[in-house]
C-alpha cells in the first residue's frame, strides 16, 4: 500500500467581507470589488506552502435572489484577479441554502472544511479559519481549527455590538486580511 502524504494545516477563508466588500447579496458580478491587499496576502500564504480554501454561506441562491451560476461566475472572476495579481487558491466551496434548509454545509456546521480536507488532505486542528462573522469563529470551534476575526465587512460591529456576548472569542482580531496573514505566519513558526 502507497504511504499517505501527512495532513496539512490551511487557511479557510470567507469570501464576502473578508476578502471582498460586503455588499449584502451580490446579485451581480459587476457589484464584486476584491478588497485591494486580498492577493498580496493570499500569495504570502502561497509562498508559505498553505493550502487557501474559500468557504461562502450563499444563501441568496437558496432564497431565489440569484441563480447558482452567479456564484460561480463571481468565484471564477475572483480567481482571475487573483492569478492574474500571483496569487493562488486551492478551492472554493459554497453552501447555496438557506438556513431553515438545515443542511451540513452552511457555516458554522463544518460540511466545507470536512469536504476540503478530505479532498485536499488538510489537518483542521490545524488550520486556521478568516472571516468577519461571528459564525466563521464558531465554525473554527466547530473543526477545531483557530479563528480570526477580520474587521472589515461585518467585523468592526460584530465586535462592537455583539462580541462580549460570544460563548467563544476569536483567537485573533485583525484589522484586515494582511493582518490575519501576517499572526498565522507568525503561528507556523
């Protein structure tokens, strides 16, 4: 039997207000703007050897808001932008339902981290999860992965209104995703 390659640490990442603006739902590929520092941040975790996973609630599909394909259409025009700027992710994956749907893949259930790691060969307790929601933290909790929470998108009044409140806090609260970057490559150390 061949050896299995050992399991890999990676960053997951929300797309929406994390690496993106938050514009509530994108029901048009013309309204995604990629924050200006994603690429650079994402190629430092590319030179570092992780593996960068997008993991998007898209739950405006499940609601009939946009069709499936717009989901696609934005990950294809992110991951253009991205290459085209040197940076690299490894996969994307989106839940498209709702939450009444109650299905395994929708944040903070952890159906997208398990699916990624067993296609890609990743360690979840390992790994670290990104985003600007109190749901991408429970979501780390929930693979037992370390969180940190960025400020942009819905992260300032995540924090301001509802943190203290949190059963579970962030492992790290960062600016923006260069900041989220530079702790976990500090962590890899």
């Amino acid at each position: 039997m061949p050896e299995q390659a050992p399991l890999r640490p990676a960053v997951f990442l929300d797309r929406d207000g994390t690496m993106a603006e938050e514009v509530g739902y994108l029901n048009h590929a013309s309204r995604f703007r990629m924050f200006p520092f994603v690429a650079a941040a994402i190629h430092r975790l590319n030179e570092a050897g992780l593996p960068v996973v997008v993991v998007t609630n898209q739950s405006g599909v499940g609601r009939g808001y946009f069709p499936e394909s717009l989901v696609q259409t934005v990950n294809e025009l992110m991951t253009q932008q991205l290459v085209k700027a040197g940076a690299k992710i490894d996969a994307i994956y989106y839940c498209p339902h709702t939450s009444s749907e109650n299905c395994g893949c929708r944040k903070p259930k952890t159906g997208m981290l398990d699916r990624a790691s067993m296609e890609h060969g990743l360690d979840l307790p390992r790994s670290f999860v990104i985003g600007d929601r109190y749901g991408d933290i429970e979501l780390a909790r929930n693979a037992r992965a370390r969180s940190v929470l960025v400020r942009t998108g819905y992260g300032e009044g995540e924090l301001a209104w509802h943190a203290a409140k949190w059963p579970v806090q962030p492992d790290f609260v960062a600016e923006d995703l260069t900041q989220a970057v530079t702790w976990i490559l500090r962590q890899q150390k």
